[in-house]
C-alpha cells in the first residue's frame, strides 16, 4: 500500500503552551490535526472556566489565517477546584475534559492533587455529567522507582479510584506499560488510554545507551522493550479503548540541553508519518484510522471528522526539519531514528 486515505484525525493530548511558543508550534498540530485536548498546565495553570476560555481566545488567535481547527479545552484540577465552575464550563460546551496531575508528577504540575478525598466533589459531579477525567498515571511517592511509578498508580490510586466512582469516564493518559495496557484492556467501561507517538517508537535505551540524549527523556519516562511492543500491540489492535494522545511538548533545547533538562518530546510536526511507518511495520495500517481518527471521539462522545487527509509511501525519505525556530527560542524534533517515507499531503 503507498497511498492511504483516512478521516483527518485528532491529538487527544497536546501541550501548545502560551504567547510565542504557542503561535511557533500551533500551525504544525493544526496542518494535520482538526481538534485537540489541550493540556492546561499552563504556569499559572488553566484551573477556571474563565482562564480555559481566554486561553481558547489565545490559541484561536495564534491560528494562521484560513485554518480550521478547534481547541478542546481542559481544566487543571485542583483540591480548590469548584464543581460548579466545573458544571458550568461543561454546560457551556466550552470544557471538553478535568486533568488530574497527581501533585509533583510532571511539568508544572505543582498545584496539582494532594488528596483524592479533597477532590472527590468534583468527580462525582463529572461522573453525573459524564465528563472524562484525564489522568497523568504516576505515583510521586519518591520510594517508589521511576519506572515503576506507572504501576503502583494503577494498583494504590485509579483501581480504588474506578470503585469508588464507577461512573466516572477516565482516560488514562500516555499510557507507557503493559500492566496500563492490561488493566485498560480489562475494564468493561469508563476506562480508556491514549498513547503517544514516541512511546511506540523509543524505549529507555533511547535515552540512556551510548551517552544520555535529553530530547528522549519525557514524563512518564520511556521504559523496557517488552512494554514498548505492549504499546504498539494495543494501538494498532484497532480496540476502541486506545487512541492517540501525541504528548507533544515543545521546550526550548537550552532548558532540555542542560544539567537538569526538562521533560518533553515535540512530535507534532511527524507524528502522522511516524504512525504511519509504525503501522506499516506490524501491518496495520488498516487500523490507523481507527486510533488516530475513530476511537478517540466515540470516547468523548464527538462526531468523527468529515474532512478526510491522504497520506503516501514515497520511495525516497521524506524531509523534515531538525528544529524549528520559534518565537521563544529552537525547538528540536523528535528523531525516530529510521528515514520517514510517508508524507501527509
Ligand atoms: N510529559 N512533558 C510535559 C508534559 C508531559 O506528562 C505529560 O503530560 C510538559 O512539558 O508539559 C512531559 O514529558
Ligand atoms: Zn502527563
Ligand atoms: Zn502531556
């Protein structure tokens, strides 16, 4: 197959931040992309319906002329959260999905929840509206290993969560392990995963072999080869449950270049080739509109897209930037590693 045509999908995770570096990354998500679930973990975080609707104001602003594409706002939860707000932004349409950062856990994650009790409130009165909760899996115990952060989530927080508040619809968010893959493919309901283009592609020995490479290194954290191929099993399953969140998280290479980098892999501008070399390896690229295009809005309980995106194998690689250049600074790419021949036309 070298041509392939599928509806125009969606990221249903991306960070596109705030004043230059927003305006610098948004027209690479909107060339392919119709809509995303845009993260709010803005500094200060997206926490009210009022800051969600002047940050949609700032992103469709940054929008070149003449493109379409729809922003679905989030809130940042907090233990301060109001359910009412909540209630409100959801009535409005304007507020698509609540994050759960567990406190500590990622970039600017800090105002994040302490105490799911504190939060409780607010998450029954989702589960009464059937608005999703997206989930950053890890535990920030500090005894508990890095890598084993993902798992001990599932076992001490979200199982306890999901029995406590059945109706409430979860995304568990870049999933990265098979115990993820296993437990979301084991609930019956109101549980689903996105899963990013990096974490099919790399595992830990990207980061670490050979000498440390910060443009790998995001949250969670790549692990092992075995969970690698989870990943990929499910995503390219075709099960409803899975769906692309691409993570996308633009910094500029001096924070990532450095004695601490920050967490974060840009992918917006090769994500789609990147799938699509992927799904051609595990032959399947039958089903790559289903997770980058179909799963995702039946989840969210939204129309699929009517505008359609071709892709085509083209016999030579495909040219694609190192960096780029924006406003606030150059922002690596993200490298998979192998020549990329399909192009998005
Ligand atoms: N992971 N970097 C960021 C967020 C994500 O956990 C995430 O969603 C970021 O820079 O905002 C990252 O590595
Ligand atoms: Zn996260
Ligand atoms: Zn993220």
């Amino acid at each position: 197959m070298n041509e392939l045509t599928i509806r125009r999908p969606d990221d249903w995770h991306l960070h596109l931040r705030d004043g230059a570096m927003l305006k610098g990354v948004l027209p690479f998500s909107a060339a392919h992309f119709a809509r995303a679930i845009i993260m709010p973990n803005l500094v200060p975080p997206v926490v009210t319906v009022a800051d969600a609707q002047s940050y949609r104001a700032r992103i469709l602003d940054s929008l070149p002329d003449g493109v379409d594409f729809e922003p679905l706002m989030t809130l940042y939860l907090t233990e301060a959260t109001s359910p009412d707000d909540v209630a409100a932004g959801h009535e409005s349409g304007l507020i698509k999905a609540v994050k759960l950062y567990p406190a500590g856990a990622t970039t600017n994650s800090d105002s994040g929840v302490k105490s799911i009790d504190r939060v409780m409130p607010v998450l029954e009165r989702m589960a009464a509206m059937g608005l999703p909760l997206c989930v950053h899996g890890e535990v920030t115990d500090a005894s508990v290993d890095i890598f084993d952060r993902e798992a001990v989530f599932i076992e001490r927080v979200l199982a306890p969560l999901r029995e406590r508040v059945p109706d409430l619809k979860i995304v568990m968010e870049h999933v990265t392990t098979k115990d993820g893959v296993d437990y979301v493919a084991s609930a019956e309901r109101n549980l689903a995963a996105t899963i990013t283009t990096h974490h099919l592609i790399i595992n830990r020995n990207a980061i670490l072999a050979g000498g440390i490479r910060p443009h790998y290194y995001c949250l969670p954290v790549a692990k092992r080869e075995t969970h690698r191929q989870a990943l990929r099993a499910a995503a390219t399953s075709g099960d409803r449950r899975f769906f692309l969140g691409t993570d996308s998280a633009p910094h500029v290479d001096p924070s990532k270049e450095c004695g601490c980098g920050c967490a974060g892999i840009f992918t917006a501008i090769n994500t789609l080739s990147c799938l699509a070399h992927v799904f051609e390896e595990e032959r399947a690229l039958d089903r790559l509109e289903a997770f980058t295009s179909l799963n995702g809005p039946a989840y969210y309980g939204l129309p699929v897209n009517s505008a359609t995106v071709t892709l085509k194998r083209l016999p030579e690689p495909i040219r694609l930037p190192g960096k780029i250049d924006t406003g606030a600074g150059p922002v690596t790419v993200f490298d998979p590693m192998f020549a990329l021949h399909w192009q998005v036309c």
